[in-house]
C-alpha cells in the first residue's frame, strides 16, 4: 500500500486530469470531479463512481441542473498500488473509465476496449 496524503492526492488527480486527450475532457460539461477517501460503503473495492445520467441517454441540460458527478476514492486507490508510479496509471484508469460512462460507454465495452 502506497501512503500519500489527501491534498497531494487531490493535486496528482489535477495533473494526471490535465494530461488526458483534449477530445476526451473538452465534453464534459457540467461534471464535476472530487476526491473522496472512501466510497459511502466504506469498502476498499470500488475505485471510482459516475453519478449522473449519460450523453446517450439524456436530452441538453435545462438552466439551474445539478452537475454529473465522477468520484474518485483515494483509500482504494492507493490500497492497490506501491508506488507513485502505480497509483499515477491506476488513477488515470479510474478517469477514462468513469468519464466513458459519462458518455454512455458500459463496462462489457470498456472491458472490451482494455479499460475495465
């Protein structure tokens, strides 16, 4: 298990987000990104959770929505790996994975594509 605190977490989330493809991000309008140690379970099996309702399945956004929600889960994350290294391709992973259900993508096509 790695060991690296809440705010250097939060930071290395920032960076690894600001590293990925432009026609990836540029989408997602109205989501937003927080770091949580946990899951409301408190279990150390999920890493990340879409919250929200997909592109494929909604009309546009009305004026006063609430924001779709990507959580990413730092106790989990970093029970997984031991190192910097590690941690940096696991939480990338935990992006790509729940932005693509952001765009309607399910987990047998991410399985699929190598990102489930």
């Amino acid at each position: 298990m790695y060991d690296l605190d809440a705010d250097r977490f939060e930071a290395l989330v920032g960076e690894i987000f600001d590293e990925l493809p432009d026609d990836m991000v540029d989408g997602l309008d109205n989501v937003a990104i927080v770091i949580e140690d946990l899951p409301e379970d408190g279990s150390l099996d999920l890493l990340g959770l879409y919250s929200g309702i997909a592109l494929t399945d909604r009309g546009q956004y009305g004026f006063g929505e609430l924001p779709d929600m990507i959580s990413i889960y730092r106790e989990p994350l970093l029970a997984i790996v031991d190192t910097e290294d590690e941690l940096r391709t696991q939480v990338r992973i935990t992006l790509v994975h729940e932005i693509a259900h952001f765009y309607g993508i399910d987990d047998e096509e991410l399985h699929s594509l190598g990102w489930g």
